[in-house]
C-alpha cells in the first residue's frame, strides 16, 4: 500500500522545524515533530512514515484529527481531504506506538501539522454602498470616512493584504481628483486640490468608485472588489466673521457679546490666540464660538484688534486653520486739544516781509483722524508785549500757519514775543504758548570742515536703517538760529533716493543712513555730494558756495543673489495638434550677479515639454491633447551657472486649444431598443450623438444620414437639433428579429469627423408592453425532439456513474476494518 502512495510524494511540497529523520526526509523514528502543508493540495497525500521499536506493531493517532489525518498500522501519517486555513490554521494532534494487545509502548508525542495559506479567497466590502460628506475647505489628508474590506486569507501573508484606491470619481472636472483615500486603512480624504476647489453651489455630491485588491495590490493574479460611495459636499462654516465694530470707554455691563464662530461639526474645543502679545487681552470666547469683549477699550490706546480663533478636537489637534478676528474701536470724542510742547518757539529775522510765514503751530488730538472729534481750529487770543503794537502776528484757523500781520520787527524794539494760542475742537479747548524770537540776519553759510569723505565700502545687503557717515559743517551766524541751523541733502549720485540725512540740533552733525536697498549690479560706485543750508533764507548778496557742498565715493559689494523672473506666471496657448518639436512658449530669468543662467522644468508629469538650457524657449516633447488637460502647468527652474548654483522657479501655464481630432458617438449605450410586431403604423425613437472635442456654440453640431444605402427603403434618419436625432421606420412589413442600423454621424467641424455607428432594433412580440419571444422561436434553439434526447443521454450517463461506484463499495466490504477503528468512515487508501 504505501508503494502506491509514494508517487504523490512528488507533487507534495513540505516543511518542517524538528529535522529529519534517521533514515531520510520522509521517515524518520517517533518524535515530536511539526509539518507546514499548504491548504487545497490534492487529498491523499503522505506526510511522514514513522518507525516505531519492538515491541510496537501499530500505531494511534489523536487529537484535532478533524477525520481528515490518518496513521497506517506501519505509521505511514497522511491526509484525506484538501486542508483549508479558514477552518482550521494548526492541526495539533498526539501520536502513540502501541503493543500487540493495545497499549501504549512510545509516546504519545506532539505532532503540529501547520496549514498554510494559498490565496483562495477573495476580498469583500462590508458594505455594497457607503455614504458620507465632507465640509468645503476641509483640511487634506483627514480621513472623512472609512470603507473597510475583509479578507479570509492569511493576513501576515500577502494573500491577505488588502490595497484600496480610487478607481472613479464622478463628476470629474478638468482632470483633477478631488479625493484620495489610504491604500492600506482605507480612510478617504481631500486632496489639496479638493480643500481648495469644492464647492457645494457648483457639485453638492460626487460618487466614487472604490475598488480593493488582495495580494497587496501588487499581483495581476490578485482578486477584487468594488463598492460605491457616495459624498455630499456640505458648505464650510468655519468663516473669518465680517469685522466687528465696538464703540470705546463703553459703559455696559462686560463681558459684551460681539460675534461667534462656529465649527462644521458639534464638539470642537473653541480658543483664541493673542498673537499681539497684549498684556490685557480683552477678549474671551467660550464653548459655544461666542466671542465676547470682557472690558470697555480705549481707541486712543489701541484702534483696532486683531486675533484669532481655533478649533481643536478632544486630542487638542487643529480642526483647521485659525480664524482671524477685526475688531475696530470707535472713537468718541473724549480728548481734548494738547499742544505739541509746553512752549513752541519760532524764529523771524529782522528784515521779514510782512504776509511772510513764521512757522506752523501743529497742535494734537488723540481722537480719530479725519473725524469731526479731531478736527481743530486755531486762534491768537493774546500778544505780550504789545509794541510797537498789538495784532502784530496772524494765525490761519484750520492750517495753524502763524504770519507777520503788520510791519517788519526790529529787535531793538523787543527780541522776544509771547503768543497765546486757543485751539479748540467741537467739545474742548486748550490754550497753547508761542514764543517768537526776533534773530539777527542771516549773512553766513555753512562751512564743511571736511570737502571729501573718501572712499566707503559696503556690502549690498547692508541693513536698512544703518548709519554709514557722520559728516559735519558750521554756521557762524547767531547759534541755535534759524540762521545758523544746518540741512543738509544729497544733492547728487542718488536718484533712487537710498540714502537720508539727519541733522543733531545741538552739534549741527549729519548722519548719512541708508533707507533703500543698495544695489551691487544697478550701480557698484558712485559718487555721493552733499549740501548745507540753513532753513533761513539768506540776505541778499549771500549765496552758498563750494565750501557748502562736500562728497564721497560709496563703493558696494556683491553679494550672491538668486535668478529673478520678470514674471510669476508665464502663460502661452498653443493648439493640440501642433508637431513635437513645436516652440509653445518662452521665460526669461536675470541673475543679478551677471552669472549664466542654466533652465529645466519641474512637474512635466507627462513629458508634454521640454525646455531649451540656455534659451529658455519651450517646446513641445510629445503628442499634446486637449481633451487629456486643457490647462498644462509645469514649473520652470532658472539656476545660476557658478556661484553658489541659487535657483529660482516660475510657473509656465499652456492653455491647449482644441482641434477636431475626435469623431462623433452615440451619448449613451443605447440596449433593449424593440418595436412591437407586427407594426400597425410607423414607430420611430430618439437618440442623441456626442463628441470629445470643445463644442462650440456658433456652429451646428452634428448631421445623421443612414450608413447603408440599402436601408434606404426601409428606415430614414431624421435631426432634431444639433444633437438629437430620430430613427423612423417607413412601413410595417419588418419580420420578427433584431435589425442592426448603422447611422453616420458627422460633426461638421474643420476638418470634419465621422464616425458610423450602430443602433440594435428588436422587432418582437409583446405582452404588457415588453417584449416576448417564445423559446421555440429564437434561432439555434434545439427542438421539442432534440430536447428529450439530450435529457435521457444525461440520464443514461448518471446512472452508469452510479453503477461503478456501487461495485467499487461492494469489493472493499469487510477488508480490514480494524486498521482504524476509531474513523470507520474514513478508508485508508489502497491500491
């Protein structure tokens, strides 16, 4: 018997951890021992053939034998039924020699029989349909939603790993995939498109088709399943609230509800983010999104807020980006008038012309601008002394421009004047003092003590702001004067205004700061000249001379700078059938330094482009089609030959314009078309035909003519409009069948496309209102005769099935049943 056996050993594949027997792979003396066995091998199969010592003549076995394992009197262990891993993954069975008269000699021992997993079964969505819906401008990446799938195969093998992904999206617009969803949980989110772009006014719902495969997803031999999903879209409500307007120095009771947000969904964690660093942050929100301001503001001290409010989840994660929050503080008019020092001192010489100004008294509110709370109005209410007499000054009321009113003033007369000035606003007024100084002539210039600076060198990324020079001149007209004040300007080498000077009341010092940026490769060197004057005019026949003006050479340094695009975006349209090699587009970069610039592209996701090095032109790498992305975006990378190799990116937009290059089809799979026969009149039905291409609105679309001319008599073809059309027949002598009509449809475009296509007509028999066709009518349908005989051959072929597997039972009756006693269902095999 176990000669018959031993040729199955060759299609048996087996493993196991305790070694080999002494007398071979296959034998080996009673021990523990375990065996891998993949599940659905052929029934029948030898395992192992035990040897037991005298006085052992036979052998037991036991355990979760589940009556598929047997042991053979010589311990020849084997298997009767295919193992499945599903039912049972580790057999764990007990094997025992035994004596003559039954009793245990060896053993028992552990044998472990291992099934292991072959990909047998497929995977299965839980769920035929899901639902779901995700908030517009929700975050990417955050799962929304869960499709799960089961698999009864091994999941620590790749038979039982699962792989999902997206295999439709409907509508899809332009392309663009607005979901994803995690190969391995399944969880489907956003795209970063998706966040950005839906809309519920536009789509509120999509549907898409989920498709899961085993085999990780990676087999073509792998199984599948499919599920849909439908999403709605729902409006995003976690908007920035429109700006909130509190009136200040309010005497309400606080906190004082001002605005709310709130989060797509109940339960979100609501708090704000004093990004100002305020000491006191006046504002407060709580678990309902409501804002409140928890104590009155002053304008004055600040005039508006502005904050943020977040949503986080039970874990303290961010929902979605922060809110920001305006909150303008409205003025009242609770300040009055201050005037811009304790005493305001203006200088008049001598010889002023009367009208002449003397100086413009400014005075402050702190109430808002350009408001009637700060509006002022000024007037002189005082002059002391009053000689050689009063109302000497004048006061302008709105501009506060103080003039000479009267008469020239003589400082032999009086050198000082005080004035009082009222300055008022709707509710307050303030009295301010004047003090004019009557001065002596101004007859000197100031002098540089320094005509040449030398050279200063500077790197071109020096901080704005920083003070490069001090220069200095005098004045020896009376100090701290009008007349001997100093000013001084650039008056040649700055065009673009980069640099500023500022002068110290008390030494008459200058600081040269920078307040532009410098620039190495606009100008590297320049020469720089400065004048001094004074605020005072001069008198007649004092002019300024060269010892006014002074100088220095400012040198700038480079320093590396990475390529400049004259443009964000480079747009360029092209049509879709232009030849490869076409030139679709140019860009342009700069390198501040001078350096050559070396381009390429970035994101050419499918190698429509390519981009000449030095140039820049872009041309065409490969066939281009509209009807693929009509909007083709690519970056383009300009990197700097030497240096320290910066770079610099631009987006370079291709709009693709359509050609016919698509010929017309049906809309829709058009099936189960019929008429009912025999026709009592003329039928006909509606169809309409579409195409690829951009349709256009000026131009008829399609025209519809019978593809055969023989069906001329028969049918005719007639438009509806430019899309629609009807097939009619012309009488009613059709034979009971189906008709196949073939219709040419062209879209009479430049060029024009055609394109024949086939409408499937039943003419049939019909009960309430579908159509029947009896069995015995439908061609290649065997008849009443045929039938009965192919049911008694069927029958014959059975019972002679029978008949041997009878004779086979009644031969193997009564052979050696005690070989196992324990399963006398189950026969070992014999040859």
């Amino acid at each position: 018997m176990a000669s018959a056996l031993l040729p199955s050993l060759c299609v048996l594949t087996l493993f196991w951890t305790s070694g080999y027997g002494k007398e071979g792979k296959f034998s080996g003396p009673l021990k523990p021992m375990t065996f891998s066995i993949f599940e659905g091998q052929e029934p029948s199969q030898i395992i192992f053939q035990f040897k037991a010592n005298s006085p052992a003549v036979t052998f037991e076995l036991t355990g979760e034998t589940d009556g598929i394992f047997m042991i053979e009197r010589d311990g020849l262990l084997y298997y009767t039924k295919a193992l499945d891993r599903e039912t049972r993954a580790v057999h764990h069975l007990q094997l025992a020699a035994l004596n003559s008269q039954g009793a245990v000699v060896e053993g028992p021992v552990p044998i472990i029989i291992e099934v292991k997993d072959i990909n047998d079964n497929r995977p299965m969505f839980l769920q035929t349909k899901y639902e779901g819906s995700v908030r517009q401008n929700s975050r990417p990446g955050k799962p929304f939603l869960y499709v799960n799938a089961t698999d009864l195969d091994d999941p620590n093998t790749l038979n039982g790993q699962l792989s999902y992904q997206i295999a439709l999206q409907l509508p899809t617009i332009n392309n663009v995939m607005y979901f994803q969803i995690d190969n391995k949980t399944g969880g489907i989110s956003l795209t970063r498109e998706g966040s950005q772009e839906l809309d519920p006014a536009k789509n509120p719902s999509y549907n898409l088709v989920i498709s899961v495969k085993d085999m990780g997803g990676q087999s073509e031999n792998s199984f599948s399943d499919t599920t849909s999903v439908d999403v709605t879209v729902r409006e995003n409500i976690w908007k920035a609230p429109e700006p909130v307007e509190v009136t200040e120095n309010s005497t309400d009771p606080h906190p004082i509800k001002i605005t709310q947000v709130q989060w797509n969904d109940p339960g979100a964690q609501y708090s704000l983010l004093n990004k100002e660093k305020l000491p006191q942050f006046p504002f407060s929100i709580d678990q309902e999104g409501n804002i409140y301001v928890t104590q009155p503001l002053d304008r004055e001290e600040k005039d508006s807020h502005v904050f943020y409010a977040t949503a986080k989840d039970e874990n303290g994660n961010s929902l979605a980006r922060p809110l920001e929050i305006y909150v303008k503080v409205i003025d009242i008019n609770d300040n009055p008038p201050t005037c811009p020092s304790e005493m305001t001192v203006f200088e008049v010489q001598e010889n002023e012309r009367v009208g002449n100004s003397i100086g413009v008294f400014t005075a402050h509110d702190m109430d808002e601008p350009n408001t009637y709370n700060s509006i002022l109005k000024y007037r002189l209410s005082e002059q002391t002394p009053r000689v050689p007499s009063d109302g000497l000054f004048l006061i302008q009321e709105y501009e506060g421009r103080v003039q000479l009113g009267k008469q020239s003033l003589k400082k032999q007369d009086t050198p000082q004047y005080s004035l009082t000035i009222e300055v008022s606003d709707k509710d307050f007024k303030t009295l301010c003092s004047v003090q004019v100084n009557v001065i002596d002539i101004n007859d000197q210039i100031p002098i540089f003590e320094v005509s040449d600076y030398g050279n200063l060198t500077l790197p071109e990324d020096t901080a704005i702001g920083s003070t490069i020079l001090v220069i200095q001149a005098t004045d020896a007209d009376e100090p701290f004067t009008g007349s001997s004040k100093i000013l001084y300007k650039v008056v040649q080498g700055d065009a673009d205004g980069r640099l500023e000077v500022t002068t110290d009341p008390q030494t008459n010092a200058g600081y040269v700061k920078i307040i532009k940026s410098l620039d190495f490769e606009t100008e590297p060197v320049t020469s720089i000249v400065f004048q001094a004057e004074n605020p005072e005019p001069l008198v007649d026949n004092v002019v300024y001379n060269a010892s006014s003006f002074a100088s220095f050479k400012l040198i700038v340094t480079d320093v590396n700078e990475e390529p400049e695009f004259p443009l964000r975006i480079f747009q360029a349209k092209v049509s879709e059938d232009a030849a490869v090699g076409t030139k679709v587009g140019n860009v342009t970069a700069r390198d501040p330094e001078g350096l050559a610039v070396r381009y390429s592209l970035s994101g050419d996701k499918r190698g429509w482009l390519k981009i000449d090095s030095v140039t820049g032109e872009i041309f065409s790498a490969a066939p281009l089609d509209r009807e693929t992305e009509s909007l083709y975006r690519v970056q383009v990378v300009a990197t700097e030959i030497g240096g320290s190799s910066l770079s610099s990116r631009a987006d370079f937009h291709l709009a693709l314009t359509d050609v016919n290059d698509n010929p017309p089809r049906l809309a829709k799979e058009y099936t189960g078309l019929f008429f009912c026969h025999p026709l009592n009149g003329t039928r006909s039905l509606i169809f309409e035909a579409t195409d690829d291409d951009q349709q256009s609105y000026w131009r008829p679309q399609f025209t519809f003519a019978l593809g055969s001319e023989s069906l001329r008599n028969d049918w005719e073809v007639s438009k509806i409009n430019g899309t629609h059309a009807r097939l009619s027949t012309k009488h009613t002598r059709f034979e009971e069948r189906v008709y196949e009509i073939p219709i040419l449809l062209n879209d009479g475009g430049r060029p024009p496309m055609e394109g024949i296509v086939s409408l499937s007509v039943t003419f049939c028999q019909c009960e309430e209102k579908s159509c029947f066709r009896p069995a015995g009518r439908f061609d290649g349908m065997p008849t009443v005769g045929m039938a009965v005989g192919i049911l008694l051959t069927t029958f014959l072929v059975i019972g002679i099935i029978l008949a041997v597997v009878f004779i086979r039972m009644k031969k193997d009756t009564g052979k050696d049943n005690v070989e196992n006693p324990q399963s006398p269902e189950a026969r070992p095999l014999r040859s």
